[in-house]
C-alpha cells in the first residue's frame, strides 16, 4: 500500500512544480531566428485545453546591433495573448490563429538621414500565412522618426468592440514633411479579412500643415493591396507641400483641388484613375500611376511615376513653377504666403526667374509625364491658344520632346533636355521651331498693334547654369525667322520714322494698316549676348532695320531702330529710335540724325551687306508669298547695284513640321 501512495505522490509531483517558463529559452530563439532580430520575454503561460492560450509577459524585439544604445527597441508588448486552433493544424488547414491579444504595445520606428532603419526585418517565409480570426489592441503606441521626410509623429492604436469582433481605430499627431500632421485611420474588422464576400473598409482623414486629405472605400483582399474601390480627396494652397508625402518632386503652384479613385495592383503599382480637379484657374485630370518597386535603366530599384493628364482650360500663370518661376497670383484669393513671392518678383530688377533648377531632386524616381492643354485662357500678354508637352526624366535627365503651343494656325516647338553638369549647374539644349505663327495672335499680346499673316523660322540654344536667367547668360546658339505678306499697323513703321504726316493723316481715317512685304531675321547669341546680324523689315511706306544687343548677363538693352522711307514724304524727319535700359524696364527714345534722308537709294545701298549675310530661311508661307519676298528682295539687290541676294527656299518641310535650312 505504501508503495501505491509512493507511485501517486511521485506521478502528482510535475503538475506542483511544472514551469512553462522552462520553455522561455526555446521560444525566444525560434521567435529571434523568424525575424532576424533578438527577442527576449520575461514569463510564459500555456492554457492546453482548446483553444490552446499562449501568454507572453515583457516581450521586446531589440534594435540592430549597430543603433544607437540610447534608444528605446524596436518594439515591446506588456502582454502577448495568442489563441491557436490545434485541430485546425491537424487537420492541414494550416496556423489558425483565433485570437490575437497586445495590452500596451510600444513599437519606436526610426529612419536616420543616411537610410538607416531599425524596423526593417528579415522574416522568414516558411510555414506560409497564418490565419488571424481577431486582432485586438489596448493601450498601443507607435512613434516613428523619418529624416528624409522630415517627420515625427506618434500614432495612438486601439481596438473597438463591433459585432463580437474588434476594429482599429489610428489616431496619429506630430509632424510629417515639416508640418503638423494630425490624421485618424478607421479599419474593418480582422474577421472581414477572409470574408471575400464583404470588402474590407477602410477611412482615412488626414491634415498636415494646410494640406487636407481624405480616403475612403472597400479593399477585397487588403493584406495583398487588390480589389480597391477607394475615393482620394485632398486640396491644398500648394502641391509643392506634397512632395515629402508622395516622394517625388513636385514644383510650387497654386492653390489646388482634385478628386480621383485610388487602386493598387498588389504592391507592384499604385494608381490615381478618373482623377480630376482644379489647379487655380486652371481645371485637370488625367491619370497617375506609380511602381514604386521598379526599375532604372542601370537595374536598380527605383519608383517609376507616369501621369497622363489633360486640361480643357488652362491658365499658364499656373504652371510657372514647372519652368523655375513663382506661381503666386495677386488677387484676393490667395493665400498672403503666395502673394508675398509674387510681390518680390515684382520688386525684382530681373525679368527672367533665377530659381535653382535642382535637377538632383528629380533622381529620386524616373518620370513620365504627357500633357495636354486644349485651351489656353487667354491673358493680356500671352499670346497662344493650346499646349501639348511630352517629358520623361530618367536617371536625373530632363528630356521634353517636344512642348507645342498653338498660336493661330501654327505652333511654336521645342525640343529640349536639361543633363546634370558639374555641381549644381544643368547642361540645357534646345531646338525651337516656328511653324506659320499667326502674327495677328502675336501683335494681339503688345495691346499697341494690329496684323496679319505668319512667321516661321528656327533657332537653337546651348548653355550652362543652374536657373532659367543663369542659362540666357551663358548661353550660345541663335534664331532665324522670316515673314513673307500680312500686315501690322502703320503706327510701327510711324514711330520708328516720326512719320507726323502719315500719323495725321491715319488720325483723319487714313487706313492704320500697312503691308509687310518682307521680314527676315538672323540673331545669335554668343556667351550671353543676343545681337542683330540681320534684322529687316519692309513695309509697303519704308524698309526698318534693326541692329544692337541684349545682353542677358546683365539684363541691358542697347537697339537701335533705323527707317529708310520708300517714298518722299512731308514732314519726314531722319531719326532713329533707340531702346535702352534694361529688360524688365525698357527706354525708347528718338536719337536726331545729322542729314535729312532725299531718298531711297542709299538706305537701300546699306541694306545690302546684311541682306547678303542672311542664310537662307524656309518662310513656311505660301508660295505666293515666298515669291513676293523674294521678288521684292531682287528690288532692293537692283537698288542696291545690281549684285545678286540669296532667295528663299518653297515652302515645304516635313511630315512633322520642322523648317528645314542649309
């Protein structure tokens, strides 16, 4: 008998003196070996009976080895509570997680200026994806410090009770690209997860600095980001405030609103479809997508951003950002930070902006942008009517191929590609082409003349700087362009002649128009100074002659305007007209010349040697007019002595519009 009571006592004796946390070391390692990362935990309990119950006390996952000791770890959890479903594993259906429990969650996620992250784990993928039935949350705090973007907020973390389920609720407050951020995330239940026949929902509300935003929809499948049916709103006084949050570069504008349907592509492409909205006067939409896995010409990881957007009316002022400029307007609407910019560049003695091209910003992601604007609203000073751009940036290498405006019946085209040069300069090409430019659209944005007709030519620019003044400054190349019939108002030719009969007799109702038979320009640029190798126009009263510089280095004007009347006319008086003073602050003034001009003759006698300097230039007109030029071109060559000029090429060019020259 004593025996038995032995045996008993020694069989009774484990369930007195059992400890789960003989098991401690075993889980910490499996736990350190699935992550990457030590994991220590304080207490261990298991409830056998089903649903099998296992509690973690003081768990921690441990910073890298190399981050600052100072810091607190990645992550600790006062309790960890996880009720597993054994039968289920049994039976082959894999890890069944009912019941996921964390009191006290505190997760510190911190990214240092050189890319440094303590929250990037190598998880091991085997034993494929549990299946969590609830997940629910007391007490969590998130704090998450991120140089690059600039952000520090704190993300408080809960789980309220619906439906004998739990939903998180995020509240988050710091700052995010230097701005307060304050933002509330609202999610479905963990059990909606695996219930296809519900999408997931999901609402975001979000503010940072100025900047309001707002998400709200279903997810399918929200563990693989498919099946999205999610509305984004934001609006904001400036999309430039959104570079830190989207990651790409993004220029000043104004004041902006826009809608769209927000989809993902698993975790391969997000995408903003039936986007839509406004950009100060401007209206947009289109579509914008972005792989922010994918890959640069070298191979490497980079985002690659595409955006197909269309305007029906756009206003340019909105747009100065995109080219270096301000994009501040001066009226009431907006907001005192975009007026202040506008008012200095007011107050600025420069005409062209001088803001940095940083072109380094644009290597963070390669980008694709097509554009078009059917409508430009027209302004008193600009004088085109649509606008059509296709521009990829790859590897930090601008290239616009080509950007069109419409004026009238023609466009003006430039190709151009901007390539980072030694330090913070941009190398700048471009090719421009003047296809039939409707000169009454032209004469229309000086508000002092009237026309006709149109003007083609051709020009290039090679510089080196780092802002639109900067490349003018150092830039080499030339324009060469040539009108052939059309009409411009006399008060031109009147001016430049102080014609007082003519002026008199047009304010009698003499007619205010006169015909331009010809006009022919050659201009090169040579280290920042723009001058006149040929400058000729001639009217149906007189021929005009331009000569002089601009030198863009210092913004001066140094012209010169020279009339020499076809026809005697009463009250005629040899003078010049001279332009001086700078770009943004023109002078005109008439300067007296020393004898009386008789006649024609000698006027024209002097035209000769730039006539005969001119290339060749395609006029892009009829052939009617190209005739007429040239043959108005042989009068002046005969008046001149009878030595030949070069003529003009037929009309022509090819399929896509470009002027040729030889």
């Amino acid at each position: 008998m004593i025996w038995i009571c032995i045996l008993l006592v020694l069989l009774a004796m484990p369930a007195f003196f059992w400890q789960w946390d003989w098991f401690i070391p075993i889980v910490q390692s499996r736990a350190t070996a699935a992550i990457g990362r030590p994991v220590t935990i304080s207490h261990l309990h298991v409830r056998l009976r089903p649903p099998v119950q296992i509690t973690t006390d003081d768990v921690v996952i441990a910073n890298p080895p190399d981050w600052p000791k100072n810091d607190p770890p990645l992550a600790s959890i006062g309790r960890l509570t996880v009720q597993a479903d054994v039968w289920e594993y049994v039976r082959g259906h894999g890890v069944v997680l009912a019941l996921i429990a964390l009191d006290k969650p505190r997760v510190y996620a911190a990214e240092t200026a050189d890319g440094s992250a303590n929250f990037r784990l190598s998880v091991s993928s085997g034993g494929g994806r549990p299946t969590i039935g609830d997940l629910r949350i007391n007490d969590g705090d998130v704090h998450v410090v991120i140089s690059r973007l600039s952000a520090d907020f704190w993300a408080k973390i809960v789980t309220q009770d619906e439906a004998n389920a739990a939903k998180p609720i995020v509240d988050v407050e710091g700052t995010y690209a230097a701005q307060p951020v304050r933002a509330r995330l609202t999610g479905g239940t963990l059990l909606a997860l695996r219930d296809t026949a519900h999408p997931w929902p999901v609402e975001l509300t979000m503010a940072t600095g100025p900047t309001r935003a707002a998400l709200k929809g279903t997810l399918e499948d929200p563990l693989a980001l498919k099946g999205a049916n999610l509305t984004l709103q934001v609006n904001g006084p400036d999309l430039g405030l959104l570079e830190h949050l989207v990651g790409f570069p993004i220029p000043k504008t104004p004041a902006y609103q826009a809608v769209g349907k927000l989809n993902f592509e698993g975790f391969e492409k997000i995408r903003c479809e039936d986007f839509r909205g406004r950009l100060g006067n401007s209206d947009i939409a289109g579509i914008i997508a972005e792989q922010p896995s994918g890959k640069d010409e070298n191979g490497k990881t980079k985002p690659v951003v595409t955006m197909d957007l269309r305007s029906d009316r756009v206003d340019l002022r909105d747009l100065r950002g995109f080219i270096g400029g301000e994009s501040g307007r001066t009226d009431a609407s907006n907001a005192p930070q975009q007026q202040v910019p506008v008012a200095e560049s007011k107050a600025s003695s420069k005409l062209l902006p001088d803001t940095p091209i940083n072109v380094s910003r644009l290597n963070w992601a390669d980008i694709h942008l097509r554009y078009r604007g059917a409508h430009i609203l027209q302004e008193r000073d600009i004088p085109l009517d649509n606008l059509d751009v296709t521009l990829d940036i790859v590897g930090g290498r601008i290239t616009v191929h080509p950007v069109s405006f419409g004026v009238g019946k023609g466009r003006l085209l430039a190709n151009v590609s901007l390539t980072p040069a030694s330090g913070k300069n941009v190398r700048a090409r471009a090719d421009l082409h003047l296809q039939n430019l409707d000169v009454s659209r032209l004469m229309a944005a000086t508000h002092t003349f009237d026309g006709a007709g149109s003007v083609s030519g051709i020009g290039a620019i090679d510089a080196t700087g780092d802002s639109m003044a900067s490349l003018l400054a150092n830039g080499n190349g030339g324009m060469k362009m040539a009108m052939a019939g059309g009409d411009l108002s006399a008060l031109l030719v009147d001016l430049s002649g102080l014609q007082f009969g003519n002026a008199l007799l047009s304010a009698l109702g003499f007619p205010k128009k006169t015909l331009v038979e010809c006009l022919v320009s050659d201009l090169g640029l040579h280290q920042g100074i723009l001058g006149s190798n040929v400058m000729v126009l001639q009217t149906a009263e007189a021929i005009t002659t331009v000569d002089g510089n601009i030198d863009f280095r210092s913004g001066k004007i140094e012209l010169a305007l020279k009339t020499e009347l076809r026809h005697f006319s009463i009250g005629s008086m040899p003078t010049r007209i001279a332009i001086t003073g700078t770009l943004k602050n023109p002078s005109i003034r008439p300067v007296p010349e020393l004898a009386a001009r008789a006649g024609v003759g000698p006027g024209l006698a002097a035209l000769l040697t730039p006539l005969e300097l001119l290339p060749t230039v395609h006029f892009g007109t009829s052939e009617q007019e190209d005739a007429r030029c040239a043959e108005l071109m042989q009068q002046v060559r005969a008046s001149a002595g009878g030595r030949p000029l070069p003529a003009p090429q037929k009309a022509g060019g090819d399929e896509k519009g470009v002027v040729p020259t030889r």
